[in-house]
C-alpha cells in the first residue's frame, strides 16, 4: 500500500480526526504556533482518557460487558425498558464521574444489547440520548462537568447555592429524556444466541481494581499520575496485547480540538464579538462561544469578563448541547458510533442536531421563564 492509499484510508476511517486536523491548521495561519499552544491542553482530561480507554478495552476482553446485557434483557425484557436503563444509567453515573468517561463506560454495553437482541436501528438513537444524559446529568454537581469544577472554584460558589441555580434545567433534561425514550416501541427484546458466556475472573478482578483507581483519580483522592502509572505497569506485566486496543485516535482528536479552540479563543474578531455579547447577555454569549470553542474553554474564557456566574454556570451546561463540537464528549459517541455504522454518519448528525436544538430550546425557554 502506498502513501496515497493510506491516507485515504486514513481519512476513511478517521473521519472526525481528519476534518479536526484541517480546520486546526486553518486557524494555526492565524494564530501561529507559539509558547502558549502547551497550555491548550488539559492533560489530566488526557491521561484520565487514555486510562479508561485502557481499562474498558480490558473490561471488554473479560465478556463482563455481554454478560451484564444478558442480565439486562432478563431483567428488564422489553426494549424500551432496557433503553431506559441504558439512557438513565448514563445520566446518574455522569453525577459521579465526568461525562466522557460515563460514555466511554456505557456506550460499549449500550451496542452489545442492542446488537445481540437485533435492535442496531435503535442505536444511533440512544446513542445520541445517552449523549445527551452525559452532557447534562452531571451539571448539578460541581465536579459532574470539568466547566462546573473550574466556575465552582473560580467564583467561590457555596454548594447549596450550586447546586440550586441548576436545579430545574436537570430535572427538565431528566423529562425530556423520559418523554423521548418512551416513542419506542415497548416490544420484548430476544438474544440473537444464547451461548454460554465465559467470564476471564483473573482479568475481571484485576480491571475492576484499576476501574476503581480511576474513579478516584477523577475525584481527585488519587493522584492522575500515580493512576496512570499503576495502569501502565499492571497491563504491561499482565495483559500488554491491550494497549493496542486503545483508541489513540480519540485521544489525538481530543488533542486537535484542544488546539483548535484555543486558536479560536485567540483570534481577535470572535474575541471581541463574544466579549461585546457577554456585557449585554452572559447567557447568549455563553450558548454562542460553546458552539465555536466548546463548554470548557468558554467557561475559562468567559469568566474573565464578567462577575454573572449564574448565567455563564448555566450557559456553559446547556450549551454543551448544539453542534457537535459543543461538547468534545459528543466526539466520544461518534467515534464510537462510527465503529459499527460507518456509513449513517449523515443520518446520525442529522439526529444528533435535531435533538440537540431541541432540547437548547426547550431549556432556553426554562431558564428564561
């Protein structure tokens, strides 16, 4: 294969990556590359991300996921129910640990289910639901969203109060969703075979521990780095094969945006254009800014110009929905997404815009009531 293949293959196969790359180096010819472009990234997000990519491949390998999508179906028997769980079970874990690793935790046992009960038309759907419950499930707590942890300790803001100026915005998402997921049609769901499941125990043990470590890096009670460093030894030593399923492109398409709304916060047009919106309306210009840089740059970058943290807190939550790089935990479904139904890619921004407007909207109208 020549260098011409492989690029186009490339390109192909890393569609999200590859556009990133293109619209990053277009805005490099304005910002060009200097001192500052080392502090675009949020290296805890990174390392953070390259671990639970590690652990989930290896949680994978053990067949836990496809036994607990078993347990699912004979549980909860109809597909709307199990939708249901799939959708919610998102929402509440993104109370506990960040959005991007609530994805990267449910989404593979979200296809399992769907892919062995022959319900794959369902998954660009839920998938994109349970985006929505990532992205939003955690913004009543402080350390739900990295935006929330940064605005949190930025202004000072006392937990009740916190907790209190994005209260009705969570509980009309948690509606919304509700309503959404109950369109599908309530039918009893059937495993498309039903041979024995092995369970790996050693393995199981051994992820379950380094999950566990990881969740407490994200809360903070372990170092990111001490994590990282138990996680590389203990799959070099007993499971090194794994590292070659982590998505390093995910990684590196994280990376690209990094950059790209870093360049986007430095280019004095769209700099001065967001700070003039933001003296008149620090909620628009919130929404706005998400929708060019994305939540966390925008909640960094707007809190340097003005002391309305309630309106930039919730701007900075419900702006996360919108165009797919509102978020960059959006980027983690596609991806994934990609992974098993290449060729809807169009059919699923299309849903993933429509639900997303929608769902602005309605919260729009909440806040503002």
């Amino acid at each position: 294969m020549n260098t011409k293949e492989k690029i186009i293959n490339f390109i192909k196969n890393e569609i999200v990556l590859s556009i990133a790359i293109i619209f990053t180096i277009i805005t490099c010819f304005f910002v060009p590359i200097d001192e500052e472009y080392i502090n675009y990234f949020d290296y805890n997000t990174l390392i953070c991300l390259f671990c639970m990519l590690a652990v989930v491949a290896g949680l994978k390998s053990t067949n836990i996921f496809e036994l607990i999508s078993r347990k699912m179906i004979g549980l909860f028997h109809t597909r709307r129910s199990v939708i249901y769980v799939l959708v919610f079970g998102t929402f509440f874990f993104d109370m506990i640990v960040a959005n991007d690793m609530s994805l990267i935790t449910f989404l593979p046992l979200t296809y399992i289910v769907l892919h062995s009960t022959k319900n794959d038309k369902y998954l660009a759907f839920t998938f994109i639901m349970q985006t929505i419950a990532a992205n939003m499930g955690g913004m009543i707590t402080p350390y739900g969203n990295p935006q929330n942890l940064y605005l949190y300790s930025y202004y000072n803001i006392g937990t009740t109060e916190f907790f209190s100026i994005l209260l009705i915005q969570s509980v009309t998402v948690a509606l919304l969703l509700y309503i959404c997921c109950a369109f599908i049609n309530n039918e009893p769901l059937k495993l498309r075979k039903n041979s024995k499941i092995i369970v790996s125990k050693r393995e199981l043990y051994i992820y379950s521990i380094l999950f566990v470590l990881v969740i407490l890096s994200i809360f903070r009670v372990i170092s990111y780095f001490i994590t990282s460093a138990i996680v590389i030894l203990t799959i070099l030593i007993f499971d090194k094969k794994r590292f070659k399923q982590v998505d390093y492109a995910l990684i590196a398409t994280f990376c690209v945006f990094f950059i790209f709304s870093g360049n986007i916060s430095r280019i004095t047009i769209i700099k001065e254009f967001i700070s003039k919106i933001v003296v008149k309306n620090t909620l628009l210009a919130g929404i706005l800014s998400c929708q060019f840089i994305s939540n966390v740059p925008t909640a960094i970058f707007l809190s340097k110009f003005t002391t309305n943290y309630r309106e930039l807190l919730i701007s900075v939550n419900i702006g996360s929905l919108g165009i797919l790089i509102s978020s960059l935990a959006s980027l983690i479904t596609l991806k994934e997404f990609l992974k098993h139904q290449p060729k809807k890619i169009w059919k699923y921004l299309g849903m993933f815009t429509l639900f997303n407007t929608i769902f602005l909207v309605v919260l729009l109208l909440v806040t503002n009531l």
